[in-house]
C-alpha cells in the first residue's frame, strides 16, 4: 500500500473536551487567587510552572498528526478524497494548476467517462507533492500548461 503523508500537525478541536479543559484551567487560577497567595514565593512560582507544563501537556495531547489516509493506492485501486478508483479502467490522469492554490485533476476512464477533482489543500498541492505521487506510483498522468483540455 502507498500513501501520501501529510506533513503538518492538525488540531484535533472537540467542543466538550475544550470546555471542559477551559473549567479547568479557570478552577486552577480562582485557587491560585484563593489559596496560593498567602503561600511563599517559591511554591506560587512552582504551582505556576505545574499550571504551564499541564497546559502545555493538553494543547500537545491534542494537536495529532493526521495521516493522508484518503489518498492512497492498495491492491490496484486509488483511493482518493473517499472516492475509490479501480486504476485498470484509467486512461489517462490530467493535471492542471488552475489558479495559484487550486489544482485540478481528471481522471479519464476507457470508457470515455471522466472524473474531476479539485484540490486545494496547500499540503498536497505545494512543490507538487501530489503530482509527483502520481508520477512515482507509474500512473498515466499528463501536466497541461492551459486548462483547454479540461473544458
């Protein structure tokens, strides 16, 4: 199986948990108001960096890297945006960089039956990751300098 792998981080945003990680962070401060004030300034100092490396403990538990799992190629089918391909049906793959951060491409079967689709997700489209994907895996694929072809 080959796959295109993301390369950023994603945040992984869940309204519960966020609310909830909110409550707790503000139950935190109103007792360090309360009861951390009377203390020392050396144990006000390490309940401060507690409440930091806690904080920072939950944004980096929640951001996880995301794994390109929609676009991938297992048993001679390509696996795309959800959308499954049976590659021995595909004639030809097109590719066209219609505007600045938006690529399209189209598959054409053997059946004269096409297919578009349109990406715009800066993590496949920059320096042509997903063009040279294609181009790795041996695929029919054809750049075009003008979207004539495509119309």
């Amino acid at each position: 199986m080959k796959e295109l792998i993301r390369q950023r981080k994603i945040v992984n945003f869940k309204l519960a948990h966020t609310i909830a990680m909110r409550i707790a962070y503000g139950a935190m401060f109103a007792y360090y108001i309360v009861s951390l004030v009377h203390e020392p300034f050396k144990y006000q100092i390490a309940y401060i960096s507690l409440f930091v490396i806690l904080s920072g403990a939950m944004d980096y538990l929640s951001a996880n890297t995301k794994q390109s799992a929609e676009i991938q190629i297992k048993d001679n089918q390509f696996k795309l945006m959800g959308v499954v391909i049976d590659l021995p049906q595909v004639k030809e793959i097109l590719y066209h960089q219609t505007k600045r951060f938006e690529h399209t491409v189209r598959f054409r079967y053997s059946n004269a039956i096409y297919q578009d689709f349109e990406l715009s997700d800066s993590d496949l489209i920059e320096d042509l990751r997903f063009y040279q994907f294609l181009v790795d895996n041996m695929l029919p694929v054809k750049m075009l300098d003008n979207g004539g072809r495509l119309t």
